[in-house]
C-alpha cells in the first residue's frame, strides 16, 4: 500500500461526499487516459466493457484473475482514483469477497462496486444477511490495508424487475439499501432506475447517498443530481457508444 493509493482513496471519498460526481466508466487504459484528459476527477471500471472487449460475456465470466489485471493496466495508466467493478466478488462467500478486495487493493484501485446478483443462483439475489456480511467483509479488508476503501452496493431488484409492481421494487430496494448502509456501504448503485420522482423518494431515504447510471431514456444527470442522487455514473454505455460509432 502505498501512500499515494491513500491519498487517492480519500480524494475519492470526499469526491463521493460532496455529491454531484459524474463518473466514467473505462474499459482499458486508453479510454482511461481519455476521460482523464476530458477532466473527470475519478473513474470506474466497467465490468461489462472489459468482459466483451476480451471475449466474454457480462456476470462473472471472466475470472478474478484476469479482470483485476485489467483493473490494474487501468489504474497504473492515470494519476485520478479509479474504483473497481468488482461484479459479485467472484465467489458467493464473505471470504471470496474479501480476496477480491484484497486483489482491488493491490491493483491500486479505491473503491469497489459490489452487487447483490447471485447470476444464476438458487434466488436472483443474495439473502440480505448473506449480502451484509459481504459487505462487510469487503470494508474490513479495506480497513485492514489502512485504506478508506468506498463501496457501493448495487442491489439488481430494478434491473431484474422484482416485486409485483414498482411500489413492491422501491419498498424491496429500500430495505436492502438501509441494510447495506448499515454494514459500511457508502453508496446504494439501482441500475436501471430512471425514474426521477422514484430517486428522489430513494435519495430521502438513504440521506443522499444513491448512485444511478446514465442510460437511454434516463433523465439528463443534473435532474438526478436535483432529485438528490449523489452520484451518476456510465456503466458499459461509453464503450458500447464507440463500438457503435466503429460499426
């Protein structure tokens, strides 16, 4: 660990603090360098874009191994904190959770996204007590390295449209997010939702601390931003945008 990795990793924080953070997400070092010489102050990986951009498909079916060592090519190729797409932590235990993180931390990224998608699991998502510990782990691993580790827990319950209707979603998201946030999360990530009034109602709920992704038929991030999310990130859309343009 090395101080500039604890540097980073407050920067980072106070980034996702201070609220309003436009995050980019790279899948190589090359779209990293750009959207660092664009002037974003932070960027994510995208799980997804580094996935297809080395033949795989999306959910887990890259390895640990070679998805951290693109995190890592990442990391080494800017100078701005970069936090890791970490999926599902590549394994359904604690344990498997925190190797990941200890792989994250030593690829010098900050911060980690964990979900809630068990991909293929007996239910679509973890047991919330099986997902508190998880998170746990993972925030105590960054603790154990001396760094302010940021974790952002996606729950899928948007994206995969659980619940019998969308009151029955918000209520589910809503008691994940309060669990996730009381085992260390800093941020609750709903993918898919792109309902402003809906954000706001989450945002109340967590104090702010919601993250959402742009996508088509998403509202422009500043109405999010208004509607009280605190951070507004791209996903796999920059680099499924380009291989459009190339096609």
């Amino acid at each position: 660990m090395t101080t500039s990795t604890k540097h980073k990793a407050k920067i980072f924080r106070d980034l996702n603090t201070q609220g309003h953070l436009l995050l980019p997400n790279a899948w190589d070092a090359a779209s990293a360098r750009i959207f660092e010489a664009a002037g974003f102050p932070a960027i994510g990986t995208t799980s997804a874009g580094i996935a297809y951009s080395r033949g795989f498909r999306d959910a887990q079916q890259i390895s640990r191994e070679e998805m951290m060592h693109e995190v890592a090519i990442i990391a080494r190729a800017v100078d701005i904190p970069v936090t890791a797409d970490i999926e599902a932590g590549y394994g359904p235990s604690a344990g498997d959770v925190t190797k990941t993180v200890r792989a994250v931390i030593d690829a010098g990224a900050v911060g980690i996204n964990l979900e809630d998608n068990t991909h293929g699991g007996t239910h679509p998502l973890f047991d919330i007590t099986a997902q508190v510990e998880r998170i746990a782990a993972a925030k105590s691993e960054g603790d154990r390295n001396g760094i302010a580790l940021t974790v952002n827990a996606r729950t899928d319950s948007f994206l995969l449209d659980l619940g019998a209707d969308e009151n029955e979603r918000t209520a589910m998201t809503i008691e994940r997010g309060h669990a996730y946030l009381a085992a260390g999360a800093d941020l609750i990530f709903v993918p898919k939702l792109i309902d402003a009034r809906i954000a706001r109602h989450l945002s109340d709920a967590f104090e702010g601390r919601l993250n959402l992704m742009a996508m088509p038929g998403a509202p422009a991030a500043n109405v999010l931003f208004n509607a009280g999310v605190q951070r507004v990130s791209l996903g796999p859309t920059a680099m499924l945008a380009s291989l459009g343009t190339v096609q």
